[in-house]
C-alpha cells in the first residue's frame, strides 16, 4: 500500500506533500533532503489505496499556499503551511479519501 507523505521544516514553514510506498518513505525522505537546503523531517504520513487520487485532491485544495512568506513561488510539491494545516493533515487526508470513495463509487 501507498502512503501520502508530509515533509518538510517547521522553521521555514515549507512542506512537500507527495506519495511513495509504506516501506520507502525513510528513503525518499533522504533523496528529498540532498536537494533541500534546510534540515527536514517526516511530518506526518497517511496509508491509503488511494493515495495518488487523495494527494491529487489534496495539491488542488492548497493551490493558494504555492508561494512562500516571501511571495516567492513554489515549484513541484512544495507549499507553505501554517501550523493548524500541518497539524490537520490526518483530517484532510481522511476527509478525501472517504470523499473520493463515495465519488468513486457512483
């Protein structure tokens, strides 16, 4: 199974949120940190079959968090959160995924 991951530095306020295999988040978690200038961390992560469809949702719904305190632009799955969308993630993971399973199934 997949899981959706939160990544990132609560010192700069900058995360990446994006998918990878259960097994494989400690490595993907090194390979984002050789290209990060800041020391960063597991946040969170969330195992579901969906993982893709929710983490797509997800990007959509944090479209306006896509530049940093600087009004500089975020590239690729990086966005500027606050602390309560942090501390929220389980909750919005949840809420997707189970609106994306009664869509699904009409």
């Amino acid at each position: 199974m997949n899981c959706i991951y939160l990544i990132g530095s609560k010192e700069t306020s900058l995360y990446k949120i994006g998918v990878t295999d259960n097994k494989g988040i400690q490595i993907r978690l090194l390979n984002i940190q050789v290209g990060c200038p800041y020391k960063i961390e597991i946040i969170d992560s969330f195992s579901t079959p969906y993982a893709y469809e929710v983490e797509g949702i997800i990007h959509r719904s944090l479209s306006s968090n896509k530049e940093d305190a600087n009004g500089v632009p975020l590239r690729g799955e990086w966005f500027y959160l606050g602390l309560e969308e942090v501390y929220g993630f389980q909750e919005k993971c949840l809420f997707n995924e189970s609106n994306y399973k009664i869509v699904k199934d009409l």
